[in-house]
C-alpha cells in the first residue's frame, strides 16, 4: 500500500515474536534505541500455535528489567497485527516515534555522553 512511517524505524524480521530474545530487545537500547516495539501475529490468528506468548512474556521481561536499569519501560511495546493489515503497522510504528520523542532520548545516550 505504500504506506508512509517514521524514516528512523528499522525493520527485523523473525518468523515468531516466539523467536524474541529479550537480549536482543535490551541490546537495541543499549545500541542507542530511543523505542523499540515487537509487531506480531493477532491474537488468536498466529501462525505458530502457542508461541504468541512466548514472545509476548519476553517482551514483558524486557521492561522489568529496563525498569530495574532506571530506563522507562514504556519505551518498549509488543503490537498484535494482521500481517495484511500495514495501516497498524505504520500507526504503531508513528505512536512508537511520538512516545520516544515524549520521553526524550535514551537515557544510556545520556550517560555515554552522546546527547547534550
């Protein structure tokens, strides 16, 4: 559809949000992420039976532990969509970029001395 979203946003795809790690979700704050969000299957509509969870508990322990580093966890999201439906991926992906400019640059930015 050629639908229009923040230039900033990086795509990586995985076959399963059940393929999540939550190292790989901490590693891109540490990499300098502002936000990072998880787009996966709809609820209820998965293609991998039983793995939707899996991704969405990494998610969750994602933001306990950006919490317990002193970075707000809401700077992180899991979204279930349609993979036909591109127009909720671009609103996720632009209410993902606005959140990020609410709360400011990665804190961990800040500490490394990158944001002044």
């Amino acid at each position: 559809m050629r639908l229009e979203y923040s230039p900033n946003v990086r795509i990586i795809k995985l076959m399963c949000t059940g393929k999540v790690d939550t190292l790989h979700l901490l590693k891109a704050f540490e990499d300098g992420a502002d936000a990072v969000y998880v787009a996966g299957c709809e609820e209820g509509s998965c293609h991998f039976p039983g793995r939707q969870p899996e991704g969405q508990a990494k998610v969750e322990q994602a933001k306990r532990l950006l919490k317990e580093l002193g970075i707000e966890p809401e700077r992180l999201e899991m979204y279930h969509i349609a993979a036909s439906n591109s127009v909720l991926f671009a609103k996720a992906a632009d209410e993902m970029t606005e959140r990020a400019r609410k709360l400011g640059p990665n804190p961990l930015k800040k500490a490394r001395g990158e944001v002044k």
